[in-house]
C-alpha cells in the first residue's frame, strides 16, 4: 500500500498540503474510500464527514467544483441559482482531463485546472474533522473545516437538496 504514495496523483496533493500546512497527512488506508460510504467505513466516522468532491459545467464548459458533506446530495438547482446559469455534471472523461484526477480519488486541491468557483456545502461545518480524497480512492487526508474553506477559497453556502 505505501505505493500508494508514491503515485503522481497523491504526491500532486501532498506537495499542495505541504506548501499549506506540513502537519496535514496523507492516511493511507486499507480499504477504498471510492464511495463516501466507503472512506467512512475505512475510517471509522460519520458519512458526513467525507468531502465528496463533484465536478459540474455549464453550456460554455465553465466548470464548478462542490464540496458536498458525504450524507447528502448536490442541488442542481442551488448551484444553478448561484452562477446563474444551467449546470450539469461533468462526464467521468471530463473529470480527469479538468482536475487531473480519477472518480473516486478527486481531491479538492492541486487540481490541473481552477475550476471557475468551489462550492463548499456549509453541512461540512458540523464535524470537527473531514477528510477527502487526496488523488487515489485509497488515500485521503482530514482537516478542519475551516481549513478546507481556506485552502480551497471556497464559497460557503446551502448547495444540497
């Protein structure tokens, strides 16, 4: 498994943590976290505390990333609301070329491209530490939540159903 870290994708993320806090590890683990259900499992926490990173566009391929608490579901019409305009997600192919990273393993930093906002959903707020892919369904990492709005420059808001 400590292959795992050495992977382009993950030293991508740790090289990004690192320039921001060096105290963020990486947490290898020894079951997926593909799914939130999964990293929560493998992690022994609550669903709600897995950042589930999705990537969403709209008509002129502008895209957004969303930081969803990992018990709930995206609002496509809460995003539509806030960048005025029609959002649909973003293809698996699409996924990987914009963020440079696979489904399942798509971190919210040290994307390839910088989407044109983040959306943070603000259930995240609730737990003391949530934890998100770090480029590998096997690796992720936990932070503060005000951490993550920080490190990502996100805008908090109400973006679930």
């Amino acid at each position: 498994m400590s292959d795992l870290i050495k992977r382009k994708s993950v030293i991508k993320v740790k090289n990004y943590l690192n320039n921001y806090d060096k105290k963020i590890n990486l947490i290898v683990l020894d079951n997926t976290a593909r799914t939130a259900i999964d990293a929560a499992n493998s992690l022994n926490t609550k669903v709600g505390s897995i950042v589930k990173s999705l990537l969403f566009k709209d008509v002129q391929n502008n895209y957004y990333l969303c930081l969803v608490s990992g018990d709930k579901y995206v609002s496509l019409d809460k995003i539509t609301n806030l960048v005025n305009e029609t959002i649909i997600k973003a293809s698996a192919d699409e996924c990987k070329e914009f963020t440079g990273f696979s489904i399942g393993g798509v971190s919210p930093i040290a994307l390839d491209n910088k989407p044109k906002s983040i959306f943070i959903d603000n259930n995240l707020s609730k737990y003391k530490k949530v934890f998100a892919a770090a480029g590998h369904p096997y690796v992720v990492f936990g932070l503060s939540y005000l951490e993550l709005c920080d490190i990502t420059n996100g805008i908090e808001d109400n973006i679930t159903e």
